[in-house]
C-alpha cells in the first residue's frame, strides 16, 4: 500500500511526509517539482527510507504523472503542491495559475484516469484529497462568525482566487464523475521548515539578524494560527475518516492580530536568546499595508470534530515556543536557505515598502 504525496518538500508537505512515517510504515510517493519553497533537506532524516520515494516533477506534467500512478498504484492523493505566499501571488500572480488552476486540473485527469482503472474495491477505497485554505472564504468583520464549510467563497487575492478556482475543481469532479474526493479548508500554520517568507518565521530569522520587523499597516489583521502537526493529525483523520465530497474546516481556535504575534515572537526570544542590544521589539517597524489586506479569518472546527474527533493538541503558547526553540536548534537550516531566490524576492517585496 502508498500513497501519493504532492508538494511534500514544502512546509505542510514535508512536515506531512515526516508524521506519516513516524506513525505507519506505508510508502509515501513524494512528488514535487522543488520551487524556491521545495526544500529536500526539510526530509534528510528520511535518506535511505526504502518508505519514502521522492519523484522530481510537475504535477501538470500528465504523462509523469500518469506513469507514476501506475508504477506506485497509491491507494490515496493527499495534494499538498502550490504557490502558497499571498505577496508573491500579488507581485507575480502567473505560477499560482499554472500551478494551483491548471496543475489541480490536470492533476485530477490524472488521478480519475487512474481511479476510473481501478478494480470496484480499490475505487471505492481511493481517495483524492484537496488541501485547501480559509482564504477562499475571504475578510470577516471584527464581530462576524468564524468560516463554517457553508460560508461563501469571496476569495480577495490572486493566491485565494487560485485556490478558490482548485476547489470548484475538486468538487465538480466529484459531481460530475464521481470521484471520491475530499477537502480541507486549513487555517495559517506555523511550525518547523516554515520558508521565512511567512510572517512568523520571518520575524524569528529577521530579529536573531538584528533586522527590522515588518509589520504590514496596523497589525491588528486577525488570523487563526495551527501548530502544523496538528494540521497533519486533522488530514490524517479526514483521510482515514472523512466522508466522500464533504469539506472539513481546520483551525486552530486561536485568533490572534499579527501585532501581537510579533510581540510574542518578540518576548520568547528575549527569554530563549536575549540580545545585549536590548529587547527584539526595538526592531518592529510598520510598514505599506499588503494591497487587498484581508482583515480577519477565523474558523468554525467544529465539523471535523463532531465527526471525526480531532481537535488541535497544541496551544498557541506550546505552539509557539516549540517553533522559536526548533528556529535557534536549527540555525544551519535557516542559512541553506537564505541564499538565491529567497535573497531576491526579500529586495523584490520590502525594498520599495
Ligand atoms: P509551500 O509553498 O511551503 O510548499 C509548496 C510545495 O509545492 C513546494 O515543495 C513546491 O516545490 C511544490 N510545488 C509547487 N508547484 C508545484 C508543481 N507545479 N508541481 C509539483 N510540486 C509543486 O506551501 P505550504 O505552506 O506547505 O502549503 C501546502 C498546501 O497547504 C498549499 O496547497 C496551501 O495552499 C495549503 N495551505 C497552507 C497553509 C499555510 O499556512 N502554509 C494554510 C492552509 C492551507
Ligand atoms: O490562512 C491560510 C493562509 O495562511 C495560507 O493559505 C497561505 O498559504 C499562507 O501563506 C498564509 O497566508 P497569510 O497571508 O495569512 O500568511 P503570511 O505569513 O504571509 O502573513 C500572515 C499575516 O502577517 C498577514 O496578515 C500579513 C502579515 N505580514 C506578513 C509578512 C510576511 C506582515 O505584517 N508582515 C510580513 O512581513
């Protein structure tokens, strides 16, 4: 038995990919075509896994994809793969349509043309699951009810457009052919290999650095924030329990505005790492708000509880404090990738701010 992993040397992904096989000893076929957020040393404790087999590729490339079906014959897609950083979609909104659009597209021809091949148990069995985000529910008001599964879709971004468009996909391939899928729409996560892009890992690289902390406008966007094992247990869950077509919301029941992360962020490292200079939130600077700034996100889990049981095993605050010490554990990690790409795109999003 496999399955088949896509994006899974990205931050969920590789995170994913590490938790299955901490927990079972079922191949995972791990297909990602390594963009600047593909991280291969995210899963170096994995070298010389016969459980892990790593296929370098675009999932808009049918005939790899299609071969690597029938060479594995997963029992299951969990697909992970997408531009996934809101900034980059608004400088550069072209890779998040070829790849959250068209690469979900041609992905789930790929896997129906696989499904459809199967004998009447191993189809009934397989599942194609969507990891998807809240965004696609777009801003909430200060007082508004957090996201249920039935909220409309408003999605503000080029990022939360092209994920929005990837789950219609996903659904009307259910619909209309009757593929047993799955969808989960996941809050902002945080944890281990989080690229340095995002705003928590960000700010823990940029304070040891002693350089300023970017806060976008006011900081007081409020967003949901999940340790990201416990996105992994509540996909392992949906997977193993879920019902074909439904949609399950993730969340970690812990809205918070960016203003206090960062403060947060802030007070750990004085703790863990002080600096003679003096406290880390010197460095907070505000800066030009993200254009289309949603202003809160908040998600109603009570589904996937009621369901299926899963609730968060993290706390913000033991959440958090594992992310800063894995940070200050990991200092050669971070250096690997601050070089290339990330260096660029960090001129290209603040030097005009
Ligand atoms: P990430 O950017 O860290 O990783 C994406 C991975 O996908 C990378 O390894 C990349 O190389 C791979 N990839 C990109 N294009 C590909 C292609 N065409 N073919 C094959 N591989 C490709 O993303 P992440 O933060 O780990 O997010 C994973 C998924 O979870 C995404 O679908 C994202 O929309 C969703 N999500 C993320 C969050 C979050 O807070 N990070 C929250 C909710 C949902
Ligand atoms: O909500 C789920 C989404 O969370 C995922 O679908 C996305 O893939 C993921 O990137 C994340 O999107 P956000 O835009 O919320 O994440 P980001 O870390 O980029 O920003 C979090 C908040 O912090 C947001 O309100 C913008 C703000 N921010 C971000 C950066 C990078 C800053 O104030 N300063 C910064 O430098």
């Amino acid at each position: 038995m496999s399955i088949l992993v896509t994006g899974g040397a990205g931050f969920i992904g590789s995170n994913f990919v590490l938790d299955w096989l901490a927990q079972s000893d079922e191949t995972v076929v791990n297909l990602d075509v390594l963009t600047y957020a593909g991280n291969l040393a995210n899963l170096a404790s994995l070298n010389g896994d016969e459980r892990h087999v790593f296929a370098h590729g675009d999932i808009r490339d049918r005939e790899m994809v299609d071969k690597l079906l029938q060479a594995h014959r997963p029992r299951a897609i969990v697909h992970f793969a997408a531009e996934s950083h809101v900034d980059r979609s608004i400088h550069g909104p072209d890779a998040f349509i070829k790849t959250n659009v068209e690469g979900t597209f041609k992905l789930l021809e790929s896997a129906r043309a696989y499904w459809t091949g199967l004998d009447g148990e191993a189809q009934a069995a397989f599942r194609f699951h969507h990891v998807s985000t809240d965004e696609v529910y777009g801003s909430l008001s200060a007082d508004a009810p957090a996201f249920t599964e039935t909220h409309p879709y408003e999605p503000n971004s080029p990022y939360s457009a092209s994920k929005a468009a990837s789950d219609h996909l996903v659904r009307a391939w259910h619909h209309t052919y009757g593929m047993p899928v799955v969808t989960t729409n996941c809050s902002n996560n945080y944890g281990p290999y989080h690229f340095p892009e995002k705003l928590i890992p960000l700010m823990i690289v940029n304070a040891l650095a002693g350089k300023p902390l970017p806060i976008y406008g006011d900081g007081l966007q409020v967003r949901d924030w999940l340790y990201v094992g416990d996105h992994c247990s509540a996909i392992r869950a949906v997977l193993a329990g879920g019902r074909v077509g439904e949609v399950y919301n993730i969340g970690g029941w812990n809205e918070k505005p960016n203003r206090d992360i960062v403060h947060t962020v802030c007070t750990l490292l004085d703790e863990m790492r002080p600096d003679p200079a003096g406290p880390y939130s010197r460095l907070i600077t505000h800066v030009k708000d993200r254009p289309g700034h949603d202003r809160r996100y908040a998600i109603d889990a009570r589904k996937i509880e009621r369901e299926l049981g899963w609730r968060p095993a993290e706390t913000f605050e033991t959440g958090i404090r594992k992310t800063v010490q894995w940070y200050l554990d990991h200092a050669d990690w971070v250096a690997q990738v601050q070089s290339g790409a990330y260096r660029e795109w960090l001129s290209t999003n603040y030097t005009a701010r």
